[in-house]
C-alpha cells in the first residue's frame, strides 16, 4: 500500500552543525506534506509543510526541500541546538487524513 | 496562542472497560481528528470529524470505537471494551476552517494504559 517512510532512524550531530533529515513517499499523487516535531512525552507540533506545486520552503531555521522525480522530502535545520532534540516526522495528506513516516530521533550533542 | 488540551493525561483501566478520552479542539476550529501512537511506533491515524459526523475513519477505529462533540468545545473518543493492544497515545488534532484546512494542531495526548 501507498505509505510514506523515513530513511534513518537515529541522526546525531553536534551543536551548531546542520542537520539533514530524509523522507521517502511513493504515493506519486500526494500533494502536500509536512513536517512535525515530537518531544518526549508531548503531541507532534507542525513545523513546516509544502505543497508539491514547489520544490522549497523555508521557515524560521528550518527548510522543506521536496524532490517529486524522486519522491524524496527533506528537512534541514541550521544552527542545530540543543532544543531541536525529538523525534521528526514527515507526513502526507491523504484526503483529510494524515499519514506519518517512522520518524527520525534526532539528538545534539553541546 | 490557541492550543489542543486533552485530559486526562494518563488513564489506567482494565482490559474490558470502558474509557472516555476528551479533547478541545481550538475554538474556531472546524475539523477534528483523533490518532493513536502505540509506544516506539508511528502516528497512526483513526478518525476525522466535521460538521457532527464522521469524514472518515481508518481499519483501527472499528465497532469498539466512537467518537462525539457533546456540545460547543468538547471532542471526545470513547472505546467501549478495552483490549490490551489498545494501550497507546491518543492525541487529539484540529484544524482551522477550509483554505488551511491541512494544518492540522496537535494536544499534548493522553496515555492509554489498559491492564
């Protein structure tokens, strides 16, 4: 079935560096995604989304950047600091439900 | 800023009972979702709600699920028998009224723990 998959499941970098997490989806007819942010013990918190009619989107430090001839979804953060630390999910709309990836446990190390 | 509460934050209940999970959806919201995220696993979605009926809804949300606006603010999910696999984080989501409909904002969850 469609599904929407994270390539790495634990990402570490250091403090300042940036960091680089990947999203695989093969549904080649999704048209928006977004990224999420879960930190232990709490809800996913949205933190920037794109719609397939663009291939980059930036935000505050973050930055979406989606590949269609691939199916590739990425979210760069600059400056990683120690606050970015959680669990980031890519998710895909389908009709009026989200569908998430595994996710990618990111930790930065001071 | 607006926010999704849930409570209560962690229910514990025997497998076999029944539980009611209650959410707020932010006030001007129009769209209403419920996902469940067993331990170490995804977000799964199970159920979305407007204009007081269900949109859709996933495999999980079956006959021992249900879901309900009692009035102006609350959203509830309720399982009428537990089952063990049915401990999990439920989070509740909302989303503005349609042309931002995607957006959809997230409660802090509460943790289902059935014994």
């Amino acid at each position: 079935g469609e599904s929407v998959g994270l390539h790495l499941p634990t990402l570490s970098v250091q403090e300042g560096d940036n960091s680089i997490i990947n999203c695989a989806y093969s549904n080649s007819a999704s048209d928006y995604f977004i990224w999420y942010k879960q930190e232990s013990g709490k809800g996913p918190q949205f933190i920037i989304d794109i719609r397939s009619n663009m291939d980059k989107r930036q935000g505050q430090r973050v930055t979406v950047l989606l590949n269609k001839t691939v199916k590739h979804l990425s979210l760069q953060i600059a400056a990683t600091q120690p606050g970015d630390s959680a669990v980031y999910f890519c998710a895909e709309k389908q009709g009026g439900k989200l569908i998430f990836g595994q996710g990618t446990e990111l930790s930065v190390k001071p | 800023e607006p926010e999704v509460t849930q409570t209560p934050s962690h229910q514990v209940t025997q497998m076999g009972q029944e539980v009611i999970l209650r959410c707020v959806p932010i006030s001007n919201h129009l769209y209403f979702y419920w996902y469940r995220q067993i331990l170490g696993q995804k977000v799964e979605f199970l159920v979305s709600f407007y204009n007081n009926e269900i949109s859709e809804k996933s495999e999980i949300f079956d006959d021992q699920f249900s879901v309900e606006r009692p009035d102006g603010s609350n959203f509830t999910l309720k399982i009428r028998s537990t089952k063990l696999e049915d401990s999990a984080m439920y989070f509740c989501a909302s989303s503005p009224p349609s042309g931002r409909a995607s957006e959809q904002y997230f409660g802090p969850g509460t943790r289902l723990t059935v014994t």
